[in-house]
C-alpha cells in the first residue's frame, strides 16, 4: 500500500511540472538552409504525417534528407524526437547517427499544428549536441 501511494505522488508530481504531453508522427529533415538547399547538421523541417510509413513514394522537390519519426512535445515547446530505424536510408544512418550524440548547427524552430487543429505549438531546438539513445526501433534524441 505504502509503494502504491508512493507512485501516485510521483506520478501528480510528474504532471503537475511538466504539463500534457502531445505526440505526432512526423517527417524529419535533417540540416538547415544553405544557399536554398539543406545542408550540414540539424533540422531543417518537421512536417507533421499520417502514419509512420517511410515516404518513398513521394518526391520531394528537394533533396534534403529524412526520416520519420515520432515528435513528443510540451506546450512549453521540449521535444523530443524518436526517429524510427525502418526505412532509415543507410547515409542517414552513417551521417546522422553514427556517433554518440546528434549534433545541430543551428537553432531551429517550427510550428507543430496537432491534427491539423487550431492547437499549435512551437518547438524549439537549440545549437548544440544531443546524446542519442538507442533501441531496437528508434533513435531517441531529447532535445531539451
Ligand atoms: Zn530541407
């Protein structure tokens, strides 16, 4: 009894300082603005998708690279962000991945339009290197 009080604490803790949290499937792309073309490390757009089917059959007009993923996000704008290993092309892999942590050259910012609803919030993610942690399926980078 005494542990399950405990937890029940813990948990009203949890909420109270951290808010809800929302999450969507998105397509990630990596680096940022260049002469018009992405570049280097970061993100340079989420887009928020339908499912997290790798996006083959669409071409995009540029040739930045991707990824989809899962985006969890705070109204207070922390994120974080699960890219998912299947159909992770092997230069993403090599590039983005390959190393302890994900680096991001630039800030970066974006609004996230949940559902395509009038909820929307803005993410931000900060210059800087983020340790990646790894599981069967995904990278997960927290990016705050
Ligand atoms: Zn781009």
């Amino acid at each position: 009894m005494a542990n399950t009080k405990a937890i029940a604490t813990k948990d009203k803790k949890r909420k109270e300082s951290k808010g809800t949290i929302k999450q969507v499937f998105a397509d990630v792309e990596f680096g940022f603005l260049v002469n018009n073309r992405c570049k280097n490390y970061g993100v340079c757009k989420i887009e928020v998708i339908d499912s997290l089917m790798p996006s083959e059959g669409k071409d995009k007009s540029c040739k930045c690279k991707s990824c989809v993923a899962i985006l969890s996000y705070q109204e207070n704008g922390n994120s974080e962000i699960a890219f998912a290993k299947s159909g992770m092309k092997d230069k993403v892999r090599n590039k983005f991945f390959s190393e302890n942590y994900f680096k991001v050259d630039a800030n970066f910012s974006t609004i996230i339009a949940e559902n395509k609803s009038e909820y929307k919030t803005l993410i931000k993610i900060k210059k800087g290197r983020y340790s990646i942690s790894e599981t069967l399926g995904f990278f997960i980078v927290k990016f705050y």
